[in-house]
C-alpha cells in the first residue's frame, strides 16, 4: 500500500486503512461531510489524534491575505484531504499539494469517496522547510 521507506508510511497506511472501512461501511454517493463524520469516528476508534477542519493561516510575501481549512491535520504531521467525487482531477491534487505547502508539512493524503472504490493520494511537499523557526506544524528530530 505505502512503501516503507517513505516517511510517515505507517501513519498514512493507518489513516487509509479507516478510510477504507468507511468507503467499506458507507459505499460511495454521499456528500463530503458525512465521510467526514464517519472517518472521524473511524480514526478516533483507531487511536489516531486529529483535528478536524483544522484552521491554519494563509500567507503571502509575509502577511496573512487569508485561512483554509483542511478537513484533517492527524497527529500534528500529515494533512488529509477528502473528496466525494465521481474521480479525482489534477486541481485536487494541486489543492492537496497547496495546504502542504501553505502549513508547510511534509505529507498529506488526497481520499476521495466518490468512486465506486476508495481513491487515495500520498503527496509530499517539495519546499517543505524542517528547520523554519516557530511553526508549530515542524517535526522536531
């Protein structure tokens, strides 16, 4: 599923795993917001700390010009998007991509519902910035 060398692959495995039995339990043609719920119920089950609609600043040269919300931010390191579509396009993907840079984390996860199987997505930041000072969001080593 996730290769082990990646960073984290333990982690998201994890998360795919409660998103699968979501999609497992549910099936696909709901609204975004009830996966929401359900993989909420499903993670917590599973031990997993997150927030949910997780609020985090938007800034540009600087100044904050705005907030986005992602639907997770799980045990303070990956990012986890979800969608109810019918398929997964590429301005998905570049929105995934997006709040891993804009929270500057390392990884993230597209999951999307809404096809007749789970879809998922492991993205990575390529600016991520370890050593940037004062990010809350920074994996200490």
């Amino acid at each position: 599923m996730i290769k082990e060398q990646y960073i984290y692959s333990d982690l998201t495995a994890k998360i795919i795993g409660c998103a699968m039995e979501v999609h497992r339990q549910l099936g696909n043609g709901f609204p975004e917001k009830l996966y929401q719920r359900a993989l909420a119920i499903e993670m917590e089950s599973q031990g997993l700390s997150f927030s949910r609609e997780f609020v985090m600043p938007v800034y540009y040269k600087g100044q904050k010009i705005g907030t986005r919300r992602a639907d997770f931010l799980v045990e303070k390191v990956i990012a986890v998007e979800l969608k109810a579509v019918i398929q997964l396009e590429d301005v998905h993907l570049a929105q995934a991509i997006n709040y891993l840079e804009a929270y500057d984390l390392e990884v993230g996860l597209l999951i999307n519902f809404g096809a007749r199987s789970l879809q998922f997505k492991r993205v990575q930041n390529k600016k991520f910035n370890q050593a940037k000072q004062g990010n809350p969001n920074v994996r200490k080593k």
